[in-house]
C-alpha cells in the first residue's frame, strides 16, 4: 500500500474524484483534516474516531438520536451490586479479513486500548479487570459502582487479535507509522481497501456485514482538502457530494444553489483555550525563559475578561456558535446551571487583574493553534492576538496541520493553545477525567490536560461522580466541579462548534451531534 503525503491542487483534487464518480452509488466527500491514522487505539480524536466508526465496531454505539445501541454485543447488564458490567456478544460476526468475533478480542482489545502506549488509555480509568466467561460472554469489572460504563466506551473499537500479532501491531503508536496506522480490520459496514495519507482514502461496503445496510453506497471516497475555497468550489461543481465543513461565510451562498444543501446544527464540542499551570518558565515570545505568568490565576482570568466572545461569535461564527462558560454545552448530561456570565470585552477588568499579578506592562508568549481541526480555528486565534493586545499580552501565533499540531502539545512546545472537546459520552464527567483530572498515566487520568492543571478536590469527586447512581447528588457534585474550574480559570472556555455541512441535493445523510460522519446512513439519490 503506497504511503505519501502531498498537497493537492484543485485540478487534482477534480481529476482524482471524477475518476470514481463514474457510478451513481460512488460517494465522494472532502474534510479539512485527513485522520491521522487508521488506529483505532492510538488518537482520541474525532476525525479519526468519527472516520474509523465506519470501519470498526465496538461493543455499544450510538443511534442517529446519539442513544447507546447494541452493536457487537446484543446486550448487557450490571454485575451483582456495581461490581461491573457483563456483555453478551453477537454471535457469527466475521472481521473484514475472514476470522470469527470472539470474547478474545475483546479481551486483546481491552488491553490493547488501555495500555501505556495507547491514546484511549482513559476510557478505562473506571475498569479493575476484564474476564472472560465463555467465546460469547464478557465480564469488565469496574473499582466502583459506575452507572455511566456503557455510555463510555461507545468509541471503543474491537480489533481482531490475530491480525493484530500477525502483523505486529499488539500495541498502538501514536507517531510513526505501523501496519494498524495504514491497513485496518475491522468488523464494520465498510472496508479499508486504499489509504494514501493527505490524498485520499477509499472504503467499500463488507458483503459479511451482521448487520442490515441502510445505504446504496458501493464505494467511499474521502479526500482531505485544507482549503476551504477549493472544497466549496468542488461541491459546487459536483465534484464532491459533501463537504465538512462549509465555511460559515459561504453558508448563504451555498443555500442558493439548487443542486446543493446546507446542513446546520451544534456540536457537542466546546472551543477553548488552555496555558501550562506547572511549567516554571515561558517558551516563546521575547520573553522565552521569563517565569510563567500563567501559574497566576488572576492572569489566567485577565485572559478571560480580555476576549470578546461575542464578537468572535458575530464576526467569525457570523451568528452560528453559542457562548460557553464551562468544558461542555447546555446539551451535555450533567450541565451546571447558573454558573455564571460567559466572557465578555471587559479590557479594564483585564488590566487591573494583570497590574495586580505584577505584569502592568504585559508580557509576550506563544499561542499555538492549528488552521485545519476547527472550524474558523486560526481565524479565531487571530482575533484572540488582537484582544489580548489590547491589555497589552503579545501572543506570537503559530498556526500549524493538527497533524503536526498534537505532538507539539504532548512535548509540552506552548505557552497558550486551542482546543476544542467534544464528550464521548455525552456527559459532564467525560471533560473532568481528560481535561481537569491531574495527569496519572497509571490511574489513566488526565491524557488530554496538556496544561498539567492539578486540583485535589476535582481528583477526589471524579471517582464519585462516576459511580453516583443519585442523580441529584451526583449534580451537586459535578456543579461543584464546574465551580472549581470556574473559579481557578483552569481553561478559558470561548463558545459551543456550530456543525455546518453541505451535500449535493441528491444526497440523503444524517448529521450527529458529535459531528460523527456515519457512511451506512448515507443514500445516493
């Protein structure tokens, strides 16, 4: 399988998809980011979770109206009093290369995605052992009641155990490249038959599939394209049948045209900013080697009064995001109410706080972003330099290829960057045990806390979060939580994703909230 990168200009991106659009059930689509690999185990990130859902199946998933469903397990059930969770496999599911579905997989699986070199290490923070009963019957054992379990473990894809020695890919790589980074097997609707990082990527459906195809799709092809003009211009021409996302400047435009569709919702992902609260000392800006203002909460909050959220939302959102106050969105189980106002232009707010923490006459940092993830994301980084100029914080902003962009921000290579979170689960405690949770690569916390931001209260609720079977005290705890991270600024939260896609008229598919891309919903009309 051949493996290279390359930019691709429009004539090319043209060529390469007319060349599979001879048949009606061809689906051609375009995104701005390319999955950083087909692992499903070494990136906890949506673009290759939501890619990779089409490939692999879990044990649950989730529906169109984002509810938890069977998928390779028929059903499931707690063990005696919260001991844990047993799951009743599906019976006669084949792998895309031929070999039987078994509790051994899930098993391998387990250990594969919760092992020290895998991204998805987290997810199974909660989980003190997997047993196996029989071929057909698995038992994963939780440190406490956990009532939330199944809910998490929705993006918890089962690779066969076989393949996986076979080609020695028994553990993930989050860099460089493995057999598992170019090739998949799994047991989904569709199948990896080309990958070509940066240029395209080509699924066709899996004839053994268990389960009943809702599409007409005969074959899948994905090509990144990062910029964004080139991809409207595609769908336009129809080139392409879908593109995510449309750039909300040309959302109105788009709705004109006859041939094409815009699809517009909110995602489940709160964009915000995050700064290092245990480095000693700046890494960018004239003032590299200086001691770390962040460590300063009245800085950190200085930072927050500072940015004009609104403004963001009208200017570069053009009215189609929400304002957030907190790590997830109004429509997140577990939601705090009346946490308090979101951010807001409060320029005098910003500057006592800095001439009180010493740094009346600002400092200068690096702010890292990266310019294909998000939506408008540089675009927003850029605002965020001209509002934090106004207190007079010099933010050098390096724009970069997520791709590029996650391993400066595991190296610890910032002083301030972007993120955007979207809960697996649907659930406020999902953001506390990545993002807020002191990072404890035993205990599988805080994988995604770039900044090492530490609370010993937050660490001494999660566990009782996660196995509060009250719901009102479970709240209160959780309210709690959000009051802490409020409080000591551990993150600058700026506003909820808006989701907009377009698609050719011809084109029936279903939008998640998760901004998940399902291909066995889709219909070539």
């Amino acid at each position: 399988m051949t493996n290279f990168a390359t930019k691709t200009t429009l004539a090319g991106v043209l060529a390469l998809s007319t060349a599979f659009g001879a048949q009606a059930e061809t689906f051609r689509w375009a995104g701005n980011t390319d999955p950083q690999t087909m692992d499903p185990h070494a990136v906890n990130s949506a673009p290759v979770l939501g890619f990779l859902n089409n490939v692999y199946e879990g044990l649950v998933r989730r529906g169109k109206d984002m509810a938890i469903e069977p998928a390779l397990a028929t059903s499931w059930e707690p063990i005696g009093n919260g001991e844990g969770w047993r799951f009743n496999l599906r019976q006669g599911v084949k792998f895309h290369g031929g070999e039987d579905f078994t509790a051994e997989d899930v098993l391998f699986s387990y250990q594969r995605a919760s092992g020290p070199s895998a991204d998805t290490s987290s997810w199974f923070s909660p989980v003190s052992d997997v047993k196996v009963v029989d071929d057909f019957t698995v038992d994963i054992m939780t440190k406490a009641p956990n009532p939330i379990f199944p809910d998490s473990i929705a993006n918890w894809m089962i690779m066969d155990s076989g393949w996986a020695e076979a080609n020695d890919v028994v553990a993930p790589t989050k860099e460089g490249e493995n057999h598992a980074t170019l090739n998949a097997n799994g047991t989904a609707a569709f199948m990896l038959t080309e990958r070509q990082p940066g240029l395209r990527t080509v699924l066709t459906p899996f004839d053994g599939w268990w389960g009943e195809a809702e599409h007409n799709v005969t074959e899948a092809v994905f090509t990144p394209i990062q910029n964004s003009a080139t991809a409207v211009v595609a769908l336009l021409s129809g080139d392409v049948d879908m593109i995510n996302p449309v750039p909300i400047q040309d959302a109105s435009r788009l709705s004109g045209d006859a041939n094409v569709k815009v699809i517009q919702g909110i995602e489940a992902r709160v964009i915000m900013l995050g700064v290092p609260h245990a480095a000693d000392t700046l890494k960018y800006g004239t003032d590299a080697g200086q001691p770390n203002p962040f460590k300063d909460v009245r800085v950190r909050k200085a930072v927050a009064s500072a940015i004009n959220v609104p403004a963001i939302l009208q200017t570069i959102m053009r009215g189609n995001a929400e304002p957030a106050n907190q790590l997830v969105s109004p429509a997140m189980r577990g939601y705090t109410e009346n946490l308090g106002a979101t951010n807001g232009a409060a320029v005098g707010d910003a500057k006592a706080l800095l001439a009180e923490a010493g740094y009346a006459d600002g400092f200068s940092f690096g702010l890292k972003c990266p310019n294909d993830r998000y939506l408008n994301d540089e675009a927003v980084c850029q605002a965020v330099v001209g509002m934090l100029a106004q207190i007079g914080l010099d933010a050098q902003l390096e724009a970069m290829p997520v791709r590029n962009y996650w391993p400066e921000l595991r190296e610890d290579n910032f002083d301030m960057y972007l993120l955007g979170w979207s809960p697996g689960t649907f659930d406020a405690e999902h953001p506390i045990r990545f993002l807020a949770s002191t990072p404890n690569a035993e205990k599988k916390l805080g994988s995604w806390n770039f900044g090492d931001y530490s609370n010993a209260r937050v660490d001494a609720l999660l566990p009782m979060i996660q196995s509060e079977i009250d719901d009102a005290k479970r709240q209160a705890m959780l309210d709690e939580v959000a009051t802490i991270l409020k409080d000591e600024q551990a993150y600058v939260p700026l506003y909820v994703q808006p989701l907009v896609w377009g698609a050719r008229s011809n084109i029936e598919l279903t939008q998640r909230p998760d901004n998940f891309f399902i291909l066995r919903w889709v219909s070539v009309n």
